[in-house]
C-alpha cells in the first residue's frame, strides 16, 4: 500500500495551542518522574476501563465484550478521586473502546481537575473533529491509536486504509499528544505493514512506537526474523517518545526472558469496570481487591511481590513502569491468595 499525502495541516493557532500544552504535559511527566524516584508509596500509572464493550472483535483481542454498558459518570468520578488521594500521576483509559463512553469527555475534565495526567487508548473510529475538539476541550494530554495492517482483513479491522482519514484529521485538529503504535506478532499477516504504518505516523507529525501482540494468553513468541528486523527499524524511529526507553523488547522481540521487577499491584494497576485492581489486562483476577478497600499496606506488599509471568511478559507499559524502580530492593514475597468477587466477564490468570 503506498503513502497517503497530508491533506491539510494544523492552522497557526492550533499549533501553538499543541506547543503549549506539549510543554506543560512534558514538565508535569518529568515531575512526575522525578517524585516517583524519590518515593515508592504512590502508583505511577494506572489504567483504567470506563467501557469494555467495544465496536471491533480484533481476534488476537481478549479485553471486551458486546454488551457491557458504561461505568456511571459518578462512579467513575469516585474511583478517580480514589486514585488521585493514593497520588496517582498519570491516568489512562482504554476498553473495550472508551470512545463508545456518551461521557467520556467529563472523565477527562476530572482527571485534570484531579491533578493527573490525562491519556486515552483508542482503535479511532469514533474520532472526527467535532470529537477531537471536544477532546481538546476537555484537557485530553495523550492518545494512542494501534494500527495492525494496511488493509483490514480477518483479523483486525483497525487498518491504516481504514483511519488515515481519521489520522489527518488529528494531525490538523488536535492540540494533545498522539502517537501511533504498529504492531508485529501473533496474527499479523504482512510485517512490511508496519513499516508503513511508522512511517505514515512520522510523516503527520506523531510519534511513532511498535508493540509485540501477545497470544492470546498474554504471553510472547519470538518474531521471526524479518520481523525482527523490521522491529529495529521501527525502534530506530521512535526517538522522540519517552517511551523508546524500553530495551525489553528487544529481547521479547528475540522470545528471551527478561529480567526485570514487575510492580503491578503497587506502582502500575488496572482497575477494571467493576472497579476491581488487578496486577495488568494479561492478569485480571489477581489481587481483585475493590479499588475503595486498596489500601496503602496491600499496594506496598506487592511492590515487594515476585509475579511469576514478570520474565515472558509482553505488556509493555507495565515493563516502562518498572524501569523506575528495577534498581531497588529485590521482591522476596509470592502472590497472596485473595478472595475475587464476582465479576462480569472471564477473568484471565496466568502465571502466578
């Protein structure tokens, strides 16, 4: 598939309104990085699932459904307020697809309000400008889109034919972060797509990253090797994101353990629509403890917890967290049995 051409650029005014608030995002990330340094006691980054219903059924997917109906507004108010009382830096809502939220825009808003840093994972097929300026509007600092291939078949819909429309329009239109993450893997039928897909994402202004699907038991299996090669050129790439800070891959790329402290539970949590913290997506089930009973002693029992999946993990953003924190004490506990409430859905538990 050839390279779209840009149809229209940012006006001067929106790309100022994007520099300020690139500048701003970039202090508040590295206070952040810096108060994280200093003390252990607060999460870092937590993801959070206002929505697990989605509009795809991507098969390499195991995180939603079709019926699932949104998180009130008003609770997902009370569990942000939660995160931001344990001193929470940076909040990221992904689904199912959280763009299917009818107030979305508001948990943004509060997010904000709370004095968190404010991302979205989306697959982008709800954003037109309408949706980008309310976005906008509301503080919204990240967002990412993951692309799986040129054109979309069985497997993924999520194609670059099907939102480079969709991409120019955040490249003319938006004033927050985005980037573009292609992906190699389990189910990726034509790996030269990817190659495309960074390209395209540099040339509309974007950074540009590169994930490794898991199985569908959130595990790796090691690229071959023209993948692997195109994995490099792609990291070669995303030099502008802080997110090139993640060497782990490169031995995930190759199916190599890695060694490394997972702190799920403790400086990374995902809180699930039934308002359960579980270590990751890969592990839901584990602690499944109520957000409003986590509490500081159970965070920091399990920053001191050995997570048997930690070494053929593929979550990525669970990985960037731990760099912050590999180089203290070793984790000498093993997972406490907990009782999990019942929630909707499977729950997913590997490795423990």
């Amino acid at each position: 598939m050839g390279i779209l051409r840009q149809k229209g650029k940012a006006s001067a005014g929106t790309r100022r309104r994007r520099r300020l608030r690139f500048y701003r995002t970039r202090a508040r990330e590295l206070r952040s990085i810096a108060k994280a340094l200093v003390s252990t006691k607060h999460p870092f980054l937590v993801h959070i699932i206002p929505m697990r219903r989605c509009n795809l059924d991507c098969t390499y997917c195991n995180e939603f459904d079709d019926t699932s109906k949104p998180v009130p507004l008003e609770e997902m108010k009370k569990r942000l307020d939660k995160l931001a009382e344990m001193g929470t830096s940076i909040i990221t809502m992904s689904g199912g697809e959280p763009l299917m939220h009818p107030e979305l825009d508001e948990i943004v808003r509060h997010i904000r309000k709370r004095g968190m840093i404010a991302g979205l994972i989306t697959n982008g097929f709800f954003l037109n400008k309408e949706r980008i300026e309310r976005l906008n509007r509301a503080g919204l600092e990240h967002l990412q889109i993951s692309i799986d291939n040129a054109v979309p078949d069985e497997v993924s819909k999520k194609s670059l034919k099907s939102l480079d429309g969709r991409l120019e329009m955040l490249s003319q239109w938006a004033v927050f972060q985005v980037n573009i993450n292609s992906v190699l893997g389990s189910g990726v039928k034509n790996s030269e797509d990817a190659l495309t897909i960074a390209h395209r994402a540099l040339e509309l202004g974007f950074t540009s990253t590169v994930g490794i699907i898991h199985d569908h038991d959130g595990q790796l299996k090691p690229l071959a090797q023209r993948d692997q090669e195109i994995f490099e050129e792609i990291m070669t790439l995303g030099k502008r994101s802080f997110s090139r800070f993640n060497q782990f891959q490169h031995n995930v790329a190759k199916g190599r353990e890695h060694d490394w402290k997972c702190r799920a539970g403790s400086r990374y949590l995902y809180i699930c629509e039934d308002g359960l913290v579980h270590w990751c997506s890969q592990q839901r089930g584990y602690p499944g403890v109520p957000l409003e009973k986590y509490t500081a002693e159970m965070r920091h029992r399990e920053f001191a917890t050995h997570k048997g999946c930690a070494p053929r993990c593929t979550v990525s953003c669970v990985q960037q967290v731990g760099i912050l924190d590999n180089w203290r004490a070793k984790q000498t506990l093993q997972p406490q049995a907990q009782p999990v409430p019942e929630a909707k859905g499977d729950l997913v538990q590997i490795g423990k």
